[in-house]
C-alpha cells in the first residue's frame, strides 16, 4: 500500500468507529482527538480493524503513533508496504 | 364511588403512580399508534431471516433510534440499549416533568430483561470463526456490552442520569419485574423518579429460535400475521419479538405537587415460585399469584375488569395459564381476558411491560381489545370473559390484571388502578 492509500483505509476504518463525523476536513498534522469525538476505546477499535482487515500488530506501547493521521501513515507505511490495496 | 381497595390506607408519599410510558412495539412506537393498532387487529408480526436458523417469523419494531442517540453510540452499544434509551426518551417526553431542571442523582433506571449478552456472544463467535477462532480479533466492546446492566446503563449515560441503575433478570415475567422494583424502590426513598420497565433485543440471537424450535415450540405459519394465536386449537409455538416499554413511576405525592396527568395506580403486585420444573408452568402457583396480588390490594377477583393474559401460543402454557385463571375468577361473570401476543409475538423481557400499556387506554375508553386469531377456540383454553377476534366495549374499566410468567417457574401479576 502507498502512503496515499493507507491514509484512505484509515478514513475508511475512521468513518466506521465515528460514523457522525464529517472527515472531508481533516488536517493530517493535527491530533485526531483535537479534531473528532475519540475516546481509548475508539483508538482500539482502529488497532482492531488494522489487525482484522490486514493482520497488522501494533503493540500496545506503540498505540502513540496514532495520534494524528500524519502520524498514523509513517508508522504504518513499513509495516503495509507490502500489502496489495483492495 | 370511592375505590375499595388498600391504597385507601396509605399515604400519598406510598402510593405509586404512572405519569407517562414510552415504548416501541411491533406495531406501534407510541402508546396512541400501539392501542390503534390492537383496536384495529393489526398484527407486527413480519418474515424474518437469521443466521443458521434461516426463514422464520419475529417481531420487529421500526423506530428512529437517531432520534435520540448518535450512530457512534449505537454501533458501541447494544440493540436492548438504543431501545430502552428509545422508551426513556419517549417517557420523559409525555411526561409533563421539567427534565432540564430533574435532579438526575435522584432518578432510578429499572429495567427487566428476559436474557441479555446472547446476541453480542453470537456475533463475536461468529466473527472469529471467520479469523479461525482467533481471539484476538474479539472485541474490546463485547464486556460492555454483554454486562447484565448494559440496557440500564446505557440510558444513564445517554441522558445523563447519576441515580442507581441496574437490570432485573426475570425471564418472561421481567417487564412487571421491572415495574415493581421501580415502584419499591421509590417506596424506600432510593429515587423520586424510577424510569421502569422491560426491554427485549431477543430477535437478534439465533439462539433463542434455535432452542425454541428445538423444544417444538417455534410458531411458523404461512401467513406470518395469523402465526402468534394463543387460545386457537391450532398454535404451534412462540413468535419471537423485540420491543421495549418503561414507564416513568413517581409517588402520588410528588405527581401531585407537579399537577401532573397520570395514567394508572399501582394497586398490588406478586411475585412467587413454582419450584417444579425448568420450562413447564404451574397452574397452581400461577392461582396462587394472582391471589396474592389481589388478597394484597385488598381485591375481590371480581373487582378486576380486564386480565391481560401472558399466554404465548405453546400447547401447554396457554391451557395451564386458563386452568389458573379459571380457578383465580371462578364465578367472576364480569371479567374479561385479553392477550397481546396474538398481535406482536413475545417480546420477551418487554413483554409485561408492553402487555399492560397496550390496555391502559381502556380505562378511557372503556373497550377492552382482543385476542386475534382465534379460529377455533380450544376447548381447554375456553374460559367465560375471553374477549376474542373484536374487541369489546364494557361499562367501566377500573382494574386491569397484568399477567406475566416466565421460565424457571417465576410468575408475576401487576394490578393497576384508573386514577
């Protein structure tokens, strides 16, 4: 997956976990918290669907990483690399 | 007249009352659209698809639960939840109460439940299955969502109330279970309001169909508005439903004060055990509740103008329910029976709850609706006062009797009063 293509799975993953939030507007450089209504649980919902739609593990103590979309695309970008967009 | 009966005796501050009830039934999301319904014989009964048990028939309540929750909070949460947030809402609405101004510590959230965490396990399991069984893949919401108390809770976190919460687990007689622990709770002093009831998502677990059919106790029917008939010779089985009913209880005293409208008085109430078996009902316990109930409001049976029946359309319960009634009312030419499940199917832990608010309308306008779908009266179910087919009109409703009993061998009756 591009980096381009995994920002688009997380909007997806995104409209799925706050499906009453407008992401047209999104600023990838700030946090997703300042920007949308996200809780733990949420973010643990994103961990879910990266591990259930692409087997991708991220470890607990790296949740950090997801902070922001920016963020989120370069932590991820090494570890779907490999992975064929649908 | 005066009404003759026990709550004579007590004060204002120990009478209880209904103000108001929301609730979403299979035909019907308010109290006036559900009693239209009965009125006019409209069944909710509908087709019905569910995994592994595949066609059968359930009924299915069409609601806008966006109304009143976020689709964040409906795909967190459970379907017993959004309905019972949809009842509380509902409730609080017709109430007449200045909910802005409600001290919310003071606020009790009662809600009867026949099972609860069924349908959330099924989904998980059937979700691993597609990953091999991996259980890393299981949600983080399944505990949440599969607590006992997760339909109470979710209301209070949809509307803010810090009051007790919790559910009680009564199987079929959890909707008048609901209702009485709400109305003791506001005896103790533990709320000012108890929002109570019962609340059912039962449609959404295979399981349920599954063991029904297992135990040759699953309706099926060509036509699925003529499959729910209790009392007709030729009842096959249950109609599983979803619904939901709660009912804003306060203490005349405190209703009083706020010129509030009220719907009903609770009367008298019983709850007590067969002890005799896991499935079948006992006709002599069941005689005995309803005796108890009326013995403890200070009630002749033929005080009762309408008993609302709990019978399900199984062989056996229905013939049992009418060998209890026939003994509990020997004698008593003026009384009538109803059943609301010929319409709606079981709706389960809501059943109590929603059987009542289906009658409570008669206290106005003096009808007392039918049973449907009775072609053929089965002669072990024929007792005198069956209202069937057409409703009925009577001189006077002052007393309706809310039957409902469950597996395990718990019965439960209600008798609420015209105010």
């Amino acid at each position: 997956m591009t980096p381009a293509e995994i920002r688009d799975e997380i909007l997806d993953i995104l409209s799925d976990i706050a499906p009453d939030e407008d992401l047209s507007g999104l600023d990838d450089n700030k946090s997703f918290r300042e920007q949308l209504e996200l809780d733990s649980m949420d973010f643990l919902d994103i961990v879910m669907e990266l591990r259930k739609r692409h087997r991708v593990q991220i470890p607990e103590d790296e949740y950090g990483n997801l902070a922001s979309m920016a963020s989120t695309v370069s932590y991820l970008e090494p570890k779907m690399r490999d992975i064929v967009a649908a | 007249m005066p009404f003759q009966d026990r709550t004579a005796e007590l004060p204002d501050d120990q009478r209880i009352v209904m103000t108001a009830v929301g609730l979403t039934s299979p035909n019907g999301n308010s109290l006036e659209d559900y009693r239209a319904a009965l009125l006019a014989g409209k069944s909710g009964v509908q087709s019905y698809n569910i995994r592994y048990v595949g066609d059968t028939l359930a009924g299915i309540c069409n609601f806008e639960a966006t109304k009143y929750q976020s689709r964040r909070d409906m795909r967190r949460g459970t379907r017993a939840g959004t309905i019972g947030i949809w009842c509380a809402h509902e409730a609080i609405a017709r109430s007449g109460l200045d909910w802005p101004n409600i001290d919310k510590s003071r606020v009790g959230i009662y809600v009867g439940i026949t099972e609860h965490g069924n349908v959330e396990t099924e989904n998980e399991i059937f979700l691993i299955k597609g990953y091999d069984y991996d259980t890393s893949v299981w949600s983080h919401h399944h505990n949440p969502r599969t607590v006992a108390n997760n339909p109470a809770g979710e209301i209070t976190l949809n509307l803010g109330i810090t009051g007790p919460h919790y559910t009680i687990g009564a199987a079929c007689a959890a909707g008048n279970a609901g209702i009485i622990q709400g109305a003791q709770m506001l005896r103790l002093g533990e709320c000012d309001i108890a929002i109570a009831g019962g609340v059912s998502e039962s449609i959404h677990t295979f399981g349920i169909f599954a063991s029904f059919k297992s135990q040759g106790a699953l309706a099926t029917h060509a036509d699925p508005t003529r499959a729910s008939r209790p009392f007709d010779k030729d009842r096959n089985g249950i109609v599983v439903a979803e619904g939901g009913c709660l009912y804003i209880l306060e203490r005349l005293s405190d209703a009083k004060a706020r010129s509030a409208t009220l719907l009903a008085e609770i009367v008298s109430y019983a709850i007590n055990s067969d002890a005799t078996d896991f499935v079948l009902p006992n006709p002599e316990r069941q005689a005995q509740c309803v005796q108890m109930a009326l013995k403890r409001g200070g009630l002749a049976p033929d005080q009762i103008q309408i008993v609302s029946t709990h019978a399900t359309g199984t062989a056996s319960g229905d013939s049992q329910e009418c060998e209890a009634l026939r003994n509990a009312f020997a004698g008593c030419s003026s009384v009538r029976f109803n059943n609301t499940k010929s319409f709606i199917g079981h709706a389960m832990g809501a059943a109590g709850a929603l059987e009542l608010a289906g009658n409570l309308p008669s206290f106005q306008d003096r009808v007392c609706h039918a049973t449907i779908n009775v072609d053929n009266l089965d002669e072990t179910c024929a007792i005198d006062g069956l209202v069937l087919n057409e409703p009925e009109p009577l001189d006077q409703v002052d007393y309706i009797l809310n039957n409902s009993f469950g597996m395990l061998g718990i019965n439960s009756v209600l008798i609420v009063r015209r105010f």
